[in-house]
C-alpha cells in the first residue's frame, strides 16, 4: 500500500510540474510580449523628444547664426562675439545629442536585460532539483466490513 501511494504522488507531483510548467511558458510569453511594446513605445519617445524638442529647434537656430557670422560684422569684437556663440550652440546641439544618444544605449541594456533574464528567470521552475511537490495532508484506509486490520 505504502508503494501505492508514493506511485500515486510521484504521479500527482508530475501533473503538477508539467501544469505549472504550462501556465509559466503562456505567462512568459505574455510577459515579454508586453515589455517589448513597451520598450518599443519608450524607444520611440525618446527618438521624438531628441527630433521634436531639441534639436530642430537648436539647428534652426545654428543656421540662423550661420547666416549671421557669414556677414562680416564691421567691428570685430562683435563677429566674434558671433562666433562664439555659435560654437557654444554647436556645443549644446553635441551635448544634446550624446544625452539622447547615452539613454537609447541605456534604454538598449535595461531592454536586453530585462527580456534576457529578468523575465526568463521570473517565470521558471528551479532547475537545482526542485520539482513541484505534492504532500498529502491526510491518508484515509477504508476496509471492507469485516475485515481485520
């Protein structure tokens, strides 16, 4: 009997594992599917932000500058005064554009590190040897009427 019910709990363990093995796959699948878009949608943000906010309006305002230190001013402190500035908006734009460019690579490594194995790792079952288990709370023996025990 003892052989019995170890058989039928191995079993039950089994049925177990591979059922949470199951809802675990469809759960990782939904789960990467939802931080990809995500990532997607964040990447795409950031790619707005550096065209929409910044840059077009700063390049607008270094060609405008352009413009500006191309006619030779008649007083020399003033065209270089033109000058600077346009070298300290080249500057800025540079600046601008290294910020965005560091959080898309950070965006990038979160992105990988997150769909790599953050949530690989969140929807597996341990591989050291932990199984699903199954322990049973009661053990009920009916024998026949009549029968000794």
């Amino acid at each position: 009997m003892d052989q019995d019910v170890r058989a039928f709990i191995k079993i039950r363990a089994n049925v177990l594992e591979d059922t949470l093995r199951g809802h675990l796959d469809a759960a990782r699948k939904d789960a990467l599917t939802r931080e990809k878009q995500r990532f997607t949608e964040r990447s795409r943000e950031v790619q707005a932000a550096l065209r929409q906010n910044t840059l077009d309006r700063l390049e607008k305002e270094i060609e405008k500058m352009r413009q500006a230190v191309l006619q030779v001013d008649m007083f020399a402190e003033r065209q270089r005064e033109k000058e600077l500035e346009l070298r300290e908006l080249e500057a800025e734009r540079a600046r601008r554009e290294e910020r965005y460019t560091r959080l898309q690579e950070l965006l990038d490594r979160e992105r990988d590190r997150v769909l790599d194995r953050v949530i690989p790792k969140r929807h597996t079952l341990r591989q050291s040897g932990a199984a699903a288990q199954v322990f049973p709370v009661a053990l009920e023996i009916v024998l026949p009427e009549g029968a000794k025990a």
